[in-house]
C-alpha cells in the first residue's frame, strides 16, 4: 500500500518519466482495486515503574455509580479517514499481512490475541475491547465529561486503550477492573497493568482499593 519509486541525457528522462508512469499506473490500480496492506502494533505502554509511578498518582477512591450510563454516551466507532472507522483502523494495526477492500474491512489476515494467545483469521471472530472499560470509566469519573470527551477515549488511538482481542474473552471480561478481571494469559498481566495505568493517568481517572492493590500485583510479575 505505502511502498511504490537521462544514458545521462535524454534517455534516461524517458526511463525516469516511464518509471514514473508505471509507478502511477500501480497506485491507481490499487485504488481502483481498493486493496491495502497494514502491519503494526498499539503503542507501547509505559515501563512497568513508569507505570507504578503513575498509579501511585492516581485517585483512590471508592467507585462511583453506573446510574445514567448508557454505551451511546461514549459515540463509537468514529470516522479514522481513508474510509475507516476506529474499529477498523485497530484491525489493520493489529493484524499481519491485513489486506482489506475499498471499505477498509479485512478481505484477508492474521491476528494474534494478546489476552488468550489465540490465533485469528476471520475478523468476525474478534472484538476491539476498551481495556478500561466504557462503564468503568464512567464509574471512574467519566460521568463528569462532555460527549466530546467521551467520544475520544471511546476511540483513542494514541494509547493502547484499544486491542483487537476473541471475542469470547472480551465478553468474558465484560465491565470488570483487574480485581475481579485479568486475560486468562498470565504472561500478559503486566502489560495488561501498565495499559490499563496509562489509560486512567492520561484521562485522570480514579481507581478503587481493590483495584489498586490488583494492578500493584500484576505489575509485579513484570
């Protein structure tokens, strides 16, 4: 998708212009054929005692209430250009060898969940989850925001909020914080932890004791 390049007088400006053209030529049929590739990853969260700094700046504080939350209070997915929506543009980030159409949706590609190292080939099978869940949030102090505000951490793309996971382990994790949630893969709670941190000292979120003392242990293991 993104890689595409005068004798020392008048041939090789018809060389130079003849490459030229070829080069125009594939980028045009690639937007007629609407196919693109994508291979990356979510930003890199901080260390583990970067993020332990950060949790012990964090707000303790008992949780508040989900009276008034509503999932539509949190507008996703969003418009990411190139005629993606957030959800789509995390499955291209996430994925390897991620071909996709003209919509953006993948037409072909793997993924590898983080939380239960399950290998993926069919996108459907895969939810984008909030690592700090959208209720959690709201109990955390999101309640207080504008939409706007909702409407960005609901598709933030410059943290690691947003993970192309199996769709069983999202639901399975529904709206809990690590007291009572973690991915059934233990190798990846630190991680999990340092995300999860980051999150909620980008947006100055609260956490509870339990859930405190839950991410001090998981970023323990790192």
């Amino acid at each position: 998708m993104r890689s595409t390049r005068r004798k020392i007088y008048a041939r090789r400006g018809k060389l130079a212009a003849t490459a030229g053209a070829g080069a125009l030529l594939a980028g045009l049929l690639v937007g007629t054929l609407g196919t693109s590739t994508a291979q990356a990853e979510p930003p890199a969260p901080p260390s583990a005692g970067e993020a332990e700094t950060m949790l012990a700046g964090l707000t303790e504080e008992a949780e508040g209430s989900s009276d008034g939350y509503d999932r539509d209070k949190f507008p996703h997915w969003i418009d990411q250009g190139d005629n993606c929506n957030t959800r789509e543009a995390v499955l291209k980030r996430d994925g390897t060898d991620v071909e996709t159409g003209n919509d953006c949706y993948p037409t072909s590609g793997s993924w590898d969940s983080v939380y239960d190292d399950e290998s993926v080939s069919d996108p459907s099978d895969l939810d984008i989850d909030h690592v700090v869940p959208l209720a959690e949030a709201w109990r955390s102090g999101a309640s207080d925001w504008t939409q706007d505000r909702r409407e960005s951490f609901a598709n933030d793309l410059d943290t690691a909020q947003l993970l192309a996971v199996t769709a069983s382990t999202n639901r399975s994790k529904g709206d809990s914080d690590p007291a009572d949630w973690l991915p059934p893969s233990d190798g990846y709670h630190c991680e999990y932890a340092r995300i999860w941190v980051w999150v909620k000292d980008t947006y100055s979120l609260t956490v509870d004791s339990a859930e405190k003392t839950a991410l001090t242990e998981a970023l323990g293991t790192c």
